[in-house]
C-alpha cells in the first residue's frame, strides 16, 4: 500500500497517473537523447583524430605528427586514461553540478572517448566498424526496450553481471602481458553477454529512478547520469563486437 501511495501521489487519481506516465516517458526521452548526442560526439571525435593522424600516401597510410604523438608517444596514455577519469569526476560531482555543468561533463567525457577510440580506424577496416555499429545499435535498441517494457523485475541480475563486468577488467589487464587471442576471444564473448545483460538491467534502474516529485535540476541530473550509464553499456557492447566480428586491416 505504501509502494502504491507513494507512486500514485497518495491520491490514486487517473489524472495523477497520466502525468506520471508523460513525465516519465519525457524523462527517458531525455535520457536517451542525451546518449544519442554523446555518441555522435564521439563519432564525430573519433573520425577527426584519425583524419588528423593519417594521411594516404603512394605507399600506403602514414601517420603525421600528430598522429605519432597521440598513437606512439607517452600521450597515449593520458588519451586513454582520460576518459575513465572523467567519469568518475561526473560520477563523485554530479549532485553538486548545475545541469547545465553536469551536461558540459558529459560531452567533453564524449569527445575525449571519441579520440581514444579513434585508433580502431587504424585496426578494422572502415566497412566492418560501421557494420558493427549498426549490429550494435540493433541489438542496443531491442536490449534497451526490453528493460524499460519488461513487467519482470531484474534487479537481481545486478551483482551477477558486476561480478562478471570486475571479471572482464582482470583479464583483460592480465591479457595485455600475456597476449593470449584465446583469452581476448573469451573475454570478448563474455563481454557481449554482461554488457547485454547491462543495457537491459541499467535501462529498468533508470527508469525506476524516476520520481515525479524532483525538481528540474535533480530530473536533469538522473537523466545524465542515466545517459551516462547507458553510453558506456553501449560503447563496450560495440568494442566487444568489433573484437568479435570486425575485420582487421
């Protein structure tokens, strides 16, 4: 009763739960658009870093300056750490940002992944990643969906799919000493399955994070929190199948 109460605005009016439902279904809208520009973002990242960091030539693809600074040099260290460190400052500031701040965070995150990830245009042919990001995309969409309409609670997925996502980064640290491709193929195939699993179970805690009676700033703040949860389940779903699926140069 108490659950029912507080759902319904302790009135249960029809009213009242039509305004749930519209705001809510403008919530996730906000949410995934958010997402959506966050990808486009990297995209648009990604592909300037490697316009600027590869030149065609009569003997083939030649990395400028530019590119052997950021794909050879100590920089790419800080290109590939960079992007981690930013989500943790969204993660441990975001109660204390405006939104528009929080929204500013979020992007700059976006673009620093993009030219992190633009060394994959280095390794898979261009025809394959953009395969892959459609496969990606499908398979993102229809995961998605089932979280958000599923009358099921999953919330018991959580720590199985945690215990599996630590799991992946141990291996994959172990592997970049070893060099084992069983052990890459593996750990690709697993990740399909936590971050699979991840997109459907984030999408039903993101919708249950919403309360009709948060104020604007905090409706905004879940949102990109929201979309920030769901651009990483999307970003490592399409990694993993690339390492899967994509042809390699």
């Amino acid at each position: 009763m108490a659950e029912f109460e507080r759902q319904y605005g302790r009135t249960g009016s029809m009213a009242q739960t039509g305004e749930i439902d519209e705001g809510l279904r403008s919530y996730m809208l906000r949410v995934y658009n958010y997402m959506a520009i966050g990808l486009g973002i990297t995209g648009f990242a990604a592909v300037g870093a490697y316009m600027m960091a590869v030149v065609s030539t009569a003997a083939g693809p030649q990395l400028t300056d530019f590119g052997v600074m950021l794909y050879t040099s100590p920089l790419r260290w800080v290109v590939m750490l960079a992007p981690l460190g930013m989500v943790f400052l969204l993660s441990a500031r975001i109660h204390k940002m405006s939104v528009s701040a929080a929204q500013l965070t979020f992007w700059v995150f976006a673009g620093l992944m993009g030219v992190s990830l633009s060394s994959i245009f280095l390794v898979y042919t261009h025809t394959s990643i953009g395969h892959v990001f459609f496969v990606t995309a499908a398979s993102f969409g229809a995961l998605s969906l089932f979280g958000y309409t599923t009358k099921r609670d999953i919330s018991g997925w959580g720590s199985f799919l945690f215990m599996g996502l630590i799991g992946i980064i141990i291996a994959s640290v172990v592997n970049i000493f070893i060099g084992s491709s069983a052990m890459q193929f593996a750990i690709s195939v697993i990740g399909v399955l936590v971050f699979a699993g991840l997109t459907a179970y984030d999408t039903q805690q993101i919708k249950e994070m919403y309360y009709a009676q948060d104020d604007g700033t905090v409706t905004g703040r879940k949102a990109i929190m929201g979309a920030l949860r769901l651009y990483l389940d999307f970003i490592n779903l399409f990694i993993m199948l690339l390492s899967l699926f994509g042809n390699r140069n």
